[in-house]
C-alpha cells in the first residue's frame, strides 16, 4: 500500500508539472498576442508590477508582515535581476520571430545554468557539461542562421533570455530549503517589477518606434493580469510536482513546451518554422537531455551508500 501511494504521488507530480509547463507556454502566446502593437518592456513591466502586488498580498494575508523580512538579498537580487533580463529579452524576441524559435533556443538555459552554478557556486563543470553546451550552441547556431541573416543581432535576444533565466535557476539553487517558496517568489517579482519600470523608460528614451511607451487598453491589462497568474500558477505547479516526483524526473517534461508552442505558433499566429529550425531544436533538446541523464547518474553515484 505505502509503494503504491508512493507511486500514485510521484504520477500527480508528473500530471502537475505537465500541466504548470503547458500552462507557461499559453502564457507566452497572450504575451505574443500584444507586443505586436505595444512594447515588451511596457508589457514585462505591467505582467510583474501586477504579479508583485498579488504575490504581496498573499504573503500578507497567509503569513503576515514578518514573513517579507530576512532574506538572502545577494541572491533575491541576482533572481530578480535575472528575471527582469530574460523576460525582457524573451518577451522583445517574440515580437520578432516565431514563438517555436523562440522558445526552442530559451532551452539552453539548463546547459547556462550549469555553467553559471560553477561559476558563482563553486560547482564542478564536468565533461558531459562541456559536451551538452557544445552541442547546443551548435543547435542554436543552427537556428540562428537564418534568423541572424533576416534580424541581425537582434536574433541573439532568445539567447540572453536564456542566460537571465539561468542566473535565475542559480539564484534558486543558492536559495533552496532557506526561505518560504511564496515569499522567495514575490521577492522576485518585487524586484524585477521596477528593474522591468527602468528598462521600459529606457527603451522608450531610445527613439526606437516599437518601444514608444503608450497607455495601455483595458484588454492588455486584463491580458497581462491573466499572464501574471498563468505564470504565477506555473511556478507552483511545477514546485509541486518536484516535491512530489522529484526535480530530476519532473525536469524532462519542461520539453513539451516545445510542442505546444509549435502548435499554438501554427493555429494562432500562421508560424511554421522549417525543418532546419526544428533540427536545430531536436539538437538542443537531445543536449538537454544527455545533461539531464548525466546529473542524474553522477548524484546517484555520489549518495551515500546505506
């Protein structure tokens, strides 16, 4: 009976975090659906300003004012600054190119996050690091190649996006088991909500037609509330979903987003990326998951054996 509830939970913890990473993924399409007309920056800066003040409110009423207080600053401030980077960079990369593209080249970040967390942690880059990064910057060339030609430097914006997120994930490894999930969350959105303020008075500042700051419709505040929880939800779920199956197992489903972009890409915005971008996906995710499989065996051989 135990291994049966056992296994049970470790299934609702995958049925969980395939529903929290589709969930991501709807969120990105909203997001898509507006920047056409108003500007990423502006559009980053309400989702977060919003998610903070719902996040805070929360935290109030669940736990009260002495939960905001002692927190590791050094590294709330590296989330934040990580996040307000990525969703920047995403968020203009998707008013640019396919939201397949996009995505399948924010799928480095594991492979970045890696490679920060040695960096700024003191972990140990091995082998299957360096091979798993080889090939997916191999991969994103791949896709970058046509894009590079048709947008510049700009096609490089899903990659910084990536390396925000991964300053992210560090910054949740550093973290981990030291403060509450909620409060580390809103702590986040708090600091990226004015970050995300700046940059979108910046962008503005610089002359460049797409990033003039307007007075948002009443539909892109409702749009941006939705992304806010739809992502807020996300983050959740796939928390959940760790506790119960555990985050090595629950970290392969994180590819499905993939899927749902091509599928939303095609039915709402017309997007068909070609075979030479899917290949240069299927390299990265193939990277991803040679990385995945590697961490999984090396914690089994270093755990203490009973």
């Amino acid at each position: 009976m135990g291994g049966q509830r056992r296994q049970d939970g470790a299934d609702n913890g995958l049925g969980l975090a395939l529903i929290g990473f589709i969930t991501f993924t709807f969120g990105d399409a909203m997001v898509k659906t507006m920047v056409a007309g108003v500007s990423p920056p502006e559009i980053a800066a309400i989702r977060f300003t919003i998610g903070a003040l719902g996040l805070g409110l929360l935290v109030l009423l669940r736990k009260g004012r002495p939960a905001f207080g002692n927190q590791p600053w050094r590294w709330q401030l590296l989330r934040g600054g990580g996040i307000t980077v990525a969703t920047t960079a995403f968020f203009t990369a998707m008013s640019l190119m396919p939201l397949a593209t996009a995505t399948s080249i924010g799928f480095t970040s594991p492979i970045l996050t890696s490679l920060l967390a040695a960096a700024l942690l003191g972990e140990k880059i091995r082998r299957p690091t360096v091979v798993a990064a080889l090939a997916a910057f191999a991969g994103t060339l791949i896709i970058l190649r046509p894009n590079f030609a048709a947008l510049g430097w700009a096609a490089l914006l899903p990659l910084l996006a990536a390396l925000g997120t991964a300053g992210m994930m560090v910054g949740n490894r550093a973290i981990s088991g030291r403060t509450d999930p909620l409060v580390s969350q809103f702590w986040m959105a708090a600091i990226a909500a004015p970050l995300l303020i700046l940059a979108a008075l910046v962008a503005h500042w610089s002359g460049a037609p797409k990033f003039a700051l307007s007075v948002p419709a009443p539909h892109i505040w409702l749009l941006c509330s939705a992304v806010a929880v739809t992502a807020s939800t996300s983050h959740w779920l796939i928390y959940l979903a760790s506790r119960r199956s555990g985050a090595g197992t629950v970290a392969p489903l994180t590819y499905v987003q993939l899927i749902v972009a091509l599928v939303l890409g095609a039915a709402v915005f017309g997007d068909r990326p070609d075979a030479v971008a899917l290949a240069g996906a299927a390299v990265i995710i193939a990277a991803g998951l040679y990385l995945w499989r590697s961490n999984i065996r090396y914690m089994a051989d270093e755990m203490p054996q009973a």
